[in-house]
C-alpha cells in the first residue's frame, strides 16, 4: 500500500508516525473505491473499518488504539488522553463529539482525521513531545484552528511554535477551489489584519471571472502567525486533490458522492 508523506515529518520517524492514505488498496466499491476511510459518507461500514485496519497494518500502527473525532467544520480542539483510546476508530457513535483538532503528548495513540478537499494540518513539538492533528475545511480556516490547535498545546504542554514543525496536507488547491463573494469578504477581512506575511490577502485570493482560494496559502500564512518559522513548515502545495482525484478523494472533483481520505498522526 502507497502512504503519502511529508517530507520534513520523514526525518523524525525515530519519534513520529505520519502519513496519508491514498484511494488505491483498499475494499470499498462504486464511488467510494477503493480505500474509503470515512464512517460518515454512506459506504458499507465494514468496508471502511477493514480499510481502516489496512492503513493501519501499513503504518505498523495498532488500530485499536486509533482515535477520531466527528469533525464539524468548527474549530473546537480536544486533549486526548489513554482513557480516549479506541474512540471512533469502529463506530463514528464513539469518535469526540463536536471537534475538528486533537491534541495529545500520549504514545502510541493515533490520531486520525478524513479529508475530501479540506486542509489536513500536522504540528509536532520536537522538544515537549507532544502533536496536534487538525481538519480546516474554509470555516475552520478562517476561524483560525491551525492557531487554535497550536494554543492548545501551548497551553497544555508548553509548546513554543519556535520548536514545532508543521504540515500541510493534501487539499484542494486555488487552482480548483472557486468561492463566492461571501466566503471571499470573510477571508479578506480576517487576512487584512495578518501582520507577519506581506500582502496575506493578495496571497490566499486571485481572480479568474470569479475569486479562487489557497487554502494552503491560508494555513501556512495562520502558522506563521502564530510563530511557526517558515522553514518549519513542510511544502505540500503541489498535491491538489481535485486535480489529483485519481490519488485523493475529492468532494468538488465527484460533486460531492464520494469517500475520505485519513491523515495520521502518532508518538512512537
């Protein structure tokens, strides 16, 4: 099975286990072919838990200590903790209630979270030990959860963003991601008060007819912000996920019948 890294996470894997699934390798048929990880899109449950468990095989991870959450394109982050263990991983009844970040400084507890198009954010603190795994779809985006996820560990583990690393996974790029005025006026107002990047807004927005985002971009820019060093931050803009549908599900590129991808996340 094909695992889709990040470059700059690579170098840690004495400390991390990371990674993305792709769709190939898995058992799920029709739209949600092959390697669905996603509870909630309508595919047979024991199809996903089977992929789920391949993935996992893959990654030499034990499955059952995976934990999910119901990711509700918020910005609500969660400290997880041995007693959450398992959490999600068979039924999405058990994943943490209203959440799109998790958090945790425990080893051997996967974190995983499922993307069709949404931005998957990784941040490691290489000197506490401790990691957080976010989803930021364009609410959770501008709502600012990759600062959120990292205030959170700050705020339970010490962390200082000068001592992270950070990943931007796959996700839908500007090439793709057409917006309305609406969410176009919503970024614009926040990225005009970004104050570490240069022109945020001319950054994140650029007009074909019509206003396209970078999701990337915005992440990256929040990061930053948030003291992350640039440097720190592992490239991944070139993985659109519409345009690479054949590798990645994409909500946009299948008008919206479709499975997810996982992205995870773990201390060795």
């Amino acid at each position: 099975m094909h695992i889709h890294e990040l470059p700059l996470f690579t170098k840690y894997n004495n400390k991390l286990v990371h990674g993305f699934s792709l769709k190939t390798g898995g058992v799920s048929q029709g739209c949600y072919a092959s390697l669905n990880m996603g509870l909630h899109v309508g595919d047979t449950a024991a199809k996903v838990i089977t992929n789920r468990q391949l993935f996992c095989n893959a990654l030499n991870i034990n499955f059952e200590n995976v934990v999910c959450c119901e990711q509700i394109h918020k910005d609500n982050i969660y400290t997880v903790t041995a007693a959450d263990k398992g959490k999600g991983a068979h039924e999405l009844s058990t994943a943490i209630k209203n959440t799109d970040g998790l958090i945790t400084n425990e080893k051997n507890i996967p974190l995983m979270l499922f993307f069709a198009d949404c931005t998957p954010i990784l941040i490691y603190d290489t000197v506490n030990e401790a990691i957080g795994l976010a989803h930021a779809g364009w609410r959770g985006t501008i709502a600012d959860i990759a600062g959120k996820t990292l205030q959170a560990m700050q705020a339970q583990y010490n962390t200082k963003p000068e001592e992270c690393i950070a990943g931007i996974g796959p996700c839908i790029g500007q090439c793709c991601y057409e917006i309305g005025d609406d969410v176009r006026t919503q970024f614009t107002a926040v990225f005009s008060q970004i104050k570490k990047t240069t022109n945020a807004v001319d950054k994140i927005l650029t007009y074909r007819n019509t206003a396209y985002l970078s999701l990337y971009d915005a992440n990256k820019i929040l990061l930053i912000e948030h003291g992350i060093l640039p440097e720190n931050i592992s490239p991944e803009k070139e993985y659109c996920t519409s345009c690479h549908c054949t590798e990645f599900y994409s909500y946009r590129a299948a008008a919206g019948k479709t499975g997810r991808h996982a992205a995870l996340l773990c201390l060795k």
